[in-house]
C-alpha cells in the first residue's frame, strides 16, 4: 500500500468511502488538478468477463512462452549433441 497517512485506509464494500474521497479531493486541490470534464463517466469502460480476459490472457502468454522458449530448448538439445559426438 502506498500512502504517507500514518493510518492505513481500508477500501471495501463495506466500509464509509467518505474518508478517502476527502483525501482524493485533497491530492486533486494540492496538485491543482481541474475539475473532471463532464461526461467522464461515460468514457469508463464495464468488463463484465474480466475474469475471463485474464484467463485468456495466461493462456495466450503461457503459449507465446512456450513458442518463444521451444527455440532455445532445441538450440542447446543440438549443441549438446554435437558436444556430445565430439566427446566421443
């Protein structure tokens, strides 16, 4: 957690969100940020299957690595080959 309040700010579903939109309100004036332009809200975008974006995701990564990796794993199977046939 990032803060520099002495007292650690929990966020949930059930907790009184008052206390850290003061502090959002806070950073906003300190930093002389403007007021959010209208229509802001409209630019959020919902993933209603974000859990299955990451899961799509893993499995695209896990494949690009194994592609990536099976390269290398056949590179160095071959050199140990042909050290291998030089041992001998």
């Amino acid at each position: 957690m990032l803060t520099s309040q002495s007292d650690p700010i929990t966020l949930s579903d059930s907790c009184d969100c008052g206390k850290i939109a003061d502090l959002i309100a806070e950073f906003c004036k300190s930093q002389d940020l403007s007021e959010p332009r209208d229509g802001w809200d409209k630019e959020i975008k919902d993933y209603p299957n974000l859990t299955e974006w990451f899961d799509k995701l893993k499995v695209d990564l896990d494949k690009n690595l194994t592609e990536s990796f099976s390269g290398e794993a056949k590179l160095i199977e071959e050199t140990v080959g042909e050290l291998n046939e030089r041992k001998d």
